[in-house]
C-alpha cells in the first residue's frame, strides 16, 4: 500500500512539473543574440550544446548543436525523436543507408532511434539547430 501511494505521488509530481514547464514555455517569450548562447561541452570530443528552451536532461527541448571541423560520429541514435536544421557548416549524414550532404538550411527529422553517422566536411564547425521532443541521449550502436 505503501508503494502505491508512493508511485502516485511520485507520478503526480512529475506531472505537475511537466505541467509548470509547458506553462512557462508557452508563455515566456525568448530572444537569444549568438553572443548570449550559453556552450557547454558534451564529453570530450569537442562536441557542445548551447540549450535555449527546456531541460536537455529531462525532457522537450530546443538547443543549438556545435561539430569541430573533422569530427566523425560513430554510429548512434537518440531515444528522442528529432528535428534539426543546419545553421552553419556541412555535414554528410548517413542514415537508411544512404548519404545525404547537408548545409547551411538543409533539415532533417530523426524518428524512431534512427542509427546514424555524420561527418563534418571542411574546414568549418557544424552548428546544428534541435528540436527533440524528448529528453535527449546518445546511445552508441554495440
């Protein structure tokens, strides 16, 4: 008896939190300059994350994603679903088996833990902007 009303509270809880977020993202207008995003590494690879709405690690989110020149993803997916568009540099993505090459505009929606690679060409960093409907991982490929 006790655990059930433990899983209740702890269910109502986190729906209330989700709740209040939504509240405040739906009604709080944001206005970001490039000087003002806030990048935070993400290991050690050079890859960072400058979030600008919600929680990364814990659920819905929008945020920018920073490649150096050169890097090669390994093989992975996220649990999140996902919508990303190119803001800076060039990526050649490979998903589905196939090889896209994608730019400054280009878009891309990753659904259903989609294992895929990218690959940063140039000389340039590529910066990405996310949506993920979910909390966002990188689950690497056994």
């Amino acid at each position: 008896m006790k655990s059930s009303h433990a899983f209740v509270a702890v269910i109502a809880a986190a729906l209330l939190s989700a709740a209040s977020v939504l509240a405040v993202e739906a009604g709080k207008s944001v206005v970001l300059a490039k000087a003002d995003l806030k990048w935070k590494a993400l290991g050690n690879s050079g890859v960072a994350a400058a979030p600008v709405s919600g929680d990364m690690d814990q659920g819905p989110c929008r945020f920018f994603l920073k490649y150096p020149a050169g890097l090669v993803t390994p093989m992975h997916h996220h649990s999140a679903n996902h919508h990303v568009t190119m803001i800076s540099g060039t990526i050649t993505l490979s998903v589905g088996g196939k090889e896209h090459r994608l730019g400054p505009g280009s878009y891309f929606m990753l659904a259903d833990r989609a294992g895929h690679i990218a690959k940063v060409e140039g000389n340039e960093d590529a910066i990405m902007f996310i949506q993920a409907e979910a909390a966002w991982d990188v689950v690497m490929a056994k």
